[in-house]
C-alpha cells in the first residue's frame, strides 16, 4: 500500500517548471472560465481558477504564495464575473493557504488523494462563495446540492486528468 503522508519536509519533493508555464497556465485557466460556458452552457460548473489554485498549492507547499496566487485568480474571476469583487478572490486565497498546509504534510500525488481534494475544495469554495453572497450581500440564493455534488466530482475526474498533463512539465529541483 503507498504511503500518502510524508514523514518529514524533507521528504517532500520540490518541483521546477518551464518560467513561462504558469503565466500561460493563469491565463488559459481565466479565458475558458470566461468563454467556455457562452459555447458549452454546462461549463458553467467548472472552475478552472480553482484547480489552477489547488495545483499551485500542492505541488509548492507554500501557503503564502498559494494565498497569493488564490487572491489574484480569484480577483481576476470576479472580474470576469457577475460576482462582487472580492467573493471568489477570499474563497481562492482560503483554499490556496489550506491546500498548501495540508499538501505539505501528504503526498498529493496520488490520484486519489487529488480527486479527494478537488472534491472537497470545490464543495468548500462553493459554501465560501455561496455564504458570502447570501449572509453579507443578500443575495438570496438557494443552494442546489445535487448539481453541486456532481459538478464537484465532474471538476475532481477533470482535475485529476489536468494535474496528469501538468506533471509532464515539472522536473526535480
């Protein structure tokens, strides 16, 4: 049986990638969340600023730089949303700081380990979000727990298959 929790930081492995792969990555991410759903109406359940997130936090263990980078994708979401400024950005930088947390104390290349993560963290944005717009700016909005838990497992099967292809560009620091 493999084992999903390091024993120690050092253990951990450190990744480099191409300079320009995750400058090219934020910016694919943002243009299909922006444009996909106007072709492909179903889209409107992917977040693919997320997964981005989630990837950057569990491959460089740093919660301050997955804060970053949670904070700026989701800024730059709202931005390109009907959202109020601000609500994906908070939810992204909470989930950035805590999957980084966490993906230093496990392995998380192991596919299952991914697909539960993805799961959890999209389930854990949309309350975020959905908070946010109901208790603060009452918004009315009902939550839908059948669409959502689908629309989680359908991000988490996409998200295991994108963190595969990511992989293929990082090589040992």
């Amino acid at each position: 049986m493999p084992q999903i929790f390091s024993t120690s930081r050092a253990e951990a492995a450190v990744f480099r990638f191409p300079p320009l792969f995750y400058p090219i990555l934020v910016v694919v991410a943002l243009v299909c969340q922006a444009y996909l759903p106007v072709v492909i109406h179903a889209a409107v359940y992917l977040d693919l600023p997320l997964m981005v997130v989630i990837y950057w936090a569990v491959i460089t263990r740093n919660p301050a730089s997955a804060s970053l980078v949670g904070a700026v994708l989701g800024l730059a979401e709202d931005s390109l949303a009907h959202l109020a400024l601000g609500v994906n950005g908070i939810a992204k930088t909470l989930i950035g700081y805590l999957d980084a947390s966490l993906g230093a104390r496990m392995d998380a290349d192991h596919i299952g380990i991914r697909w539960m993560l993805v799961l959890v963290c999209y389930l854990a944005n949309r309350a975020i979000v959905l908070g946010f717009e109901r208790f603060l700016l009452g918004t009315p909005l009902p939550f839908q727990a059948g669409p959502t838990l689908i629309a989680a497992a359908v991000n988490a099967v996409l998200a295991v298959i994108l963190f595969q292809a990511f992989d293929r560009f990082r090589s040992w620091m």
